[in-house]
C-alpha cells in the first residue's frame, strides 16, 4: 500500500479494510443488493475469453468485464460476444496504465480513448470504472467524477493471476460474503485455472446459502 493516506494500492489486498472505504465513500465497494457479481479485469484475450463465457453460460450467471481498449481493438467479436452474452462491458482505460503515474490530460485520455472503441460496439453503455492495478487517489477519483463514471472497486480479490487454485480457494474462503465483488482476471496469467476458480466461488456460495446478481442490479 502506498503510504499518502490519499492514495493506495489495492491490488494487495485480498479484502480492502474499512478505513479505505470510508475515506473513498463514493466508490461501489459490494453490492447494493446483498447478491455475489463477479468481475473479469484486462480482457478480452483470445484463449481465456472464451472459457469464461462458456463456464459463466454453464453456471446461468452474467458478470461484468472490465476490458482494456486496446485489447478490444485487436479482439472485437470477443468484446462483441461478452455483450451478446448478456454480460456488461466496462472501463479499464485503454492501455492499462497506472492512471496515478499519468497527468490529468493523459489520465482522461486513457479514459476517453477506451470509450471510443468500446463505442462502436452495439450493446456498450459507458457506466462503469475500474482503475489499472486498484491505484487510484483523491484526485483521479474526481476525474472518474467528472467522466460520469462509477468507479468499480472489490472486495474480494481472488489472485487468480498466481495461477494457483488453493490460494483462490483459500481466498474465497476466506472472504466472500454475500455481497461481495469478486475480481478475476481474463489473461494468459490466469488462463490454465480460470473455470476451475470460477466453480471454486460458485461451490462456496452454494455451501454459505448465498446468491449472485446480475451486474444492473448489484451496481445500483
């Protein structure tokens, strides 16, 4: 975590504490309707793209994408075929760069730049948010604002990307809740294990009585 109490890395955090969400009140940290939403970060990529949608589809659970533009832009019936799922599609800015590390016009560029590709895409709403790596601070909060994006946290991060199913299943263990958002990743990094975290949540949820929401309604 970096240590300015205005800014944080969150990627570390499997549950982010409290003190976090207080300070950034304005940011979506679970649901609003005390139902599970899974999210995919960094896609879509050819190869783990398609296991998510056919494990989702298996499991009749829709789930929100935060996809980077420039991966969209290489791989758009992939971005076409997570909306025609019925999933939603959100920001990841368009080159996933650490938004903290860029100034203000670069940070809105990266914003702005995704919106464009994703634009051109039947089904692509701008609503959501997700910042690059969980940095963000006070100020890149108030760009997101000024975008007229909700900004999208979690609070259960799987670490998926290890590419190890016992620590996503001790993580999910561990932290899911009945209104949690969990992250994932649609990457080469978590390609080998990805169906198998998915069904790891899926068999948790089932054994603590909880249930999952669609994007619409969890984000409200």
């Amino acid at each position: 975590m970096e240590r300015t109490g205005a800014r944080t890395l969150m990627r570390y955090l499997y549950n982010p504490p409290l003190i976090m969400k207080k300070i950034f009140n304005d940011f979506i940290w679970e649901t609003s309707n005390n139902k599970i939403l899974l999210t995919f970060d960094d896609g879509p990529n050819p190869g783990t793209t398609e296991l998510i949608l056919n494990e989702l589809n298996n499991q009749n659970l829709k789930a929100a994408f935060f996809c980077v533009g420039n991966n969209i832009s290489l791989n758009r019936q992939l971005a076409k075929d997570i909306l025609t799922n019925g999933h939603l599609m959100a920001n990841h800015t368009y080159n996933h760069k650490v938004i903290t590390k860029l100034s203000e016009s670069d940070a809105k560029k990266e914003i702005e730049m995704f919106n464009g590709i994703a634009g051109d895409i039947p089904g692509f709403i701008p609503l959501y948010f997700r910042p690059p790596h969980g940095r963000f601070n006070l100020k890149t909060g108030n760009l997101i604002k000024e975008s007229k994006l909700k900004n999208v946290m979690w609070s259960l991060l799987t670490y998926d990307y290890k590419n190890d199913p016992q620590i996503v299943k001790n993580a999910v263990k561990k932290y899911l809740r009945k209104n949690s958002i969990v992250v994932l990743h649609d990457s080469l990094k978590s390609k080998s294990i990805i169906t198998d975290s998915i069904k790891i949540i899926v068999e948790e949820a089932y054994i603590k009585g909880f249930e999952f929401g669609e994007p619409e309604e969890c984000l409200k």
